[in-house]
C-alpha cells in the first residue's frame, strides 16, 4: 500500500494532516473556513449548553472549568485522530473510517452509535424548544414553568406543546432539514452562533444588575460532598459536558466540502474555544442568577426572575431566541443521522442526495417520531447523562482513540497510542460509574 510505504520514511508521522481531500462538488459559492467554523459551533452548541450550568452546580465552579478545558481539548485530539485517517485512507465518512479498521462490525457500530445520539439530541431539541413555549410539567418540588405563549395569552388549545412544536416542525424545520447540502446551512448556523452570543450577553447584563441589587446567589468553588453517594455523583455532569462539546458526526460532511484538511483543523480549534468560553459564561452566569435552584434546562429558570417589566421582557427574549437558536442547530444534526441511517438501511443504493423519493420519506419519517418522543418525554437531564455515558462518549473518544490504536496506516506515534489508550480509560471509568450511580439514584427514587 502506498501510505504504508510513505510512512516507513517517517512522513506519515510528521505530517498527520498531509494529503489533501478531494473536495465534494459545489454549486456557487464555494466552502469557506467561515463557513466551516460556524457549521461546526453550532453542531457543538446545541441543547448542551443548556445544561451546563447544572452541570456548575454538582461540580462546582473550579471542577466545571477544568473539565469543560480538559474535555474540550480531548475533543480536538479525537478529531485529528479521525481526519488524520480519512486522509490516508480511502474512505470519507466516519463509518468508512471504522470499516477500515474493524470492517463491518466497527462502520455499524459507529452508525448505530450516530442514530442514537443525534436521534436523542434531537428530541432534546424539541423538549426544550416546547418548554420555551409552552412551559414544562411539574419540577420535583411540584412548581410548575409557564411557557412563553400561555404568559402571553394564558394557557389554551393552541399553544399547548402538540400544538406549538407542530407548528415549529411544519414551518420551521421542515424547510430548513429539506436542504441537501450541509454547505447551505452556513446562513443558518451563523444566525445560531450569533443568537448563543446574545444569549451569553443577556445573561451576563441580568447577573451584574442581580448582583448589584444583592439578588444573586453565591456559586460554590468546589463541590458539596457529604457522603459517598455524593462523591459519585460527580460524576453524572461529566456526561453532560461531553454531549456538549461532540461534533465528531460532522466531521466528514463538513471537511469534504471544505475539501482542505488544514483549514478543517483550523476552524475545529477555533469553534472548540468560542464554544468553551460560551459554555463557562452561560454556565456561571447561570449559577449566579439561580444558584442551587438551577433546573436541568436553565430556560425554564428564566420564568422565576421577573424582578420587573424590563427583567421579565429580557426573559422572554432570552428564552426564545435560544429556543430559535435550537431550531437553527436541528437541521446539522438531522443532516448526518439521516445519512447514517440510508447508509445503514441502503449500502448499495445511489447516494441519498441523488434519490428524491427516499430523500423526502426518511426526513419526514425522521420528523415525525422526534416529535412524538418529545412529546412523550418530560425531562433531559437524565437522556443528556444516558447518551453522554452510551453513544456520544463512543463517537468522541472511544471510537477515534480505537481507531490510532489499531493504526491500520502505520502512521501513529507512541505519545499518539498513549493518548488514545488514556482517552478510552478515562471514558470507560466515567462512563461506568455515571451509568452505575445514575441507575442507583433511579432504583433509589422509586423504592
């Protein structure tokens, strides 16, 4: 083979990112690093952020930030790890990638693992997009959120959650998931970023003005251990910070239209630190606003601070541009499990873009039963820790780390194999006690 051939003089080694891609075929505008760079923040910045200010809450200020750092920077490791066999290989998808690998066993372990995980984001999409607008059940100390619609005009037919999400789903999502190319989202995600930006600025303007006013509440540096339990309980957030930051189902799509494996590198690195800063600052803004009394999705806080008219105006505002922001993320991760799943369903067949009929019947499928789950399950913090623990911590680091390890190339070095052997211990044991104290926190509930 002739990569096994460069890499015996030490090239392979020295340049992991060293063939170019062949780009895929573009209509007008060509792909830009731009455009690359807000593609992949919005497939990071989904309903994760959401849910890191919890995360602040059970780890603390310091451990949340290290983690979110740590986590972060592993995320990019895995990454190059993937590209850097996808450019000596022959294939251009992820599961190509695992094929070569570990054959079939390890393309479908790793279409499975995407169907899973951005099937579950995206009913966690819909679940918080349906609280923004029309509130959630009962939390556990039995208060219930009222929805931006039922504040608005009081509580009726047509904005309960059915109603509203399908409304959402027809007129908004449905023309945005039509579009084949992922290139053709870049108008979309950028709008997404810019609404996660603003976000992060309300939230910081409503902490200062809290704090001035003496109405915040004091985060804690460090966690809270009282027993055992406690301890292991820790390690549920860690989960959620990694469903957060994985893009890894992306990948592909993205890089083979931008076509140069540099400018790839370039804008991971780049939307890895913008998405670190803005999780941090949503999460510890968060903490100082609503302190121990954070909810799983801080959205549904926002209806408990109404100091005044311009506090309640600046709730609303910040709820519903992050619900449309969620609506903006939706079609990134509709593009690669639809395409995953024809490839799972159709190996042989042409590809999807070229195939109306199937086209159109998997995306209207795929619609239609996020919805109903949505409307079937009430909570995400307990589906962010069971996808994080399962699929998503698969697809980020296990998967990639497999894949350097096996080094079907030859092109890894020893620090390389020594990185990933870390990254699949570190995410066995986490995964292993999340999911363990997890199941023993809800065996505990119930009896």
């Amino acid at each position: 083979m002739k990569t096994s051939a460069t890499n015996k003089t030490g090239v392979g080694a020295a340049a992991p990112l060293l063939p170019k891609l062949k780009p895929l075929p573009t209509e007008g505008r060509a792909p830009s690093v731009t455009g690359a760079v807000f593609n992949v923040s919005t497939s990071i910045m989904g309903g994760g952020i959401m849910s890191i200010p919890a995360t602040l809450k059970v780890l603390g200020v310091i451990p949340a930030f290290v983690s979110i750092v740590m986590v972060a920077v592993l995320a990019d490791v895995s990454f190059e790890f993937i590209m850097r066999f996808t450019n000596f290989g022959e294939s251009k998808t992820y599961a190509g990638v695992m094929y070569e690998s570990f054959g079939r066993v390890g393309s479908v372990a790793v279409q499975i693992c995407v169907m899973v995980s951005n099937f579950g984001c995206l009913i966690i999409y819909l679940i918080i997009i349906g609280d923004v607008l029309s509130g959630s059940q009962l939390d556990g100390d039995g208060a219930a959120h009222l929805g931006v619609l039922e504040e608005w005009f009081g509580i009726y037919w047509w904005n309960s959650r059915a109603f509203a999400l399908l409304v959402v789903l027809v007129f908004v999502l449905l023309p945005l998931v039509l579009f084949r190319r992922v290139e053709s989202l870049r108008f979309s995600s950028a709008v997404s970023v810019l609404l996660a930006v603003v976000f992060v600025g309300i939230c910081f303007a409503m902490a200062i003005s809290a704090l001035l006013e003496g109405k915040t509440r004091r985060p804690r540096l460090v966690p809270q251990l009282d027993n055992g339990a406690s301890f292991f309980n820790l390690f549920t957030a860690i989960p959620v910070i990694v469903t957060a930051f994985t893009f890894h189902f992306n990948v592909h799509p993205i890089a083979m239209e931008l076509g140069k494996p540099a400018d790839m590198a370039v804008a991971v690195k780049i939307s890895l630190l913008l998405c670190a800063a803005i999780y941090f600052a949503v999460g510890i803004f968060g903490y100082i606003l609503f302190g121990d009394s954070l909810m799983a999705d801080m959205l549904v806080n926002f209806d408990q601070n109404s100091y005044s008219a311009i506090g309640s105006l600046l709730n609303d505002v910040v709820r519903l541009s992050y619900a449309l922001h969620l609506m903006l993320v939706f079609p990134l991760l509709n593009f690669s499990l639809r395409a995953n799943i024809d490839e799972f369903l159709f190996p042989k067949k042409p590809p999807l873009a070229t195939d109306k009929r199937r086209f159109v019947a998997l995306t209207l499928i795929l619609l239609v039963c996020s919805y109903l789950a949505a409307i079937a399950i009430p909570n995400i913090w307990y589906f962010f820790q069971f996808i994080g623990s399962t699929s998503i911590v698969c697809l980020a680091f296990i998967f990639p780390s497999a894949i350097a390890l096996r080094d079907v190339h030859v092109i890894c070095t020893r620090k390389d194999k020594i990185m990933a052997a870390l990254m699949v211990v570190l995410a066995v044991i986490t995964s292993a006690i999340a999911i363990s104290t997890n199941l023993y926190n809800f065996i505990g509930a119930k009896l």
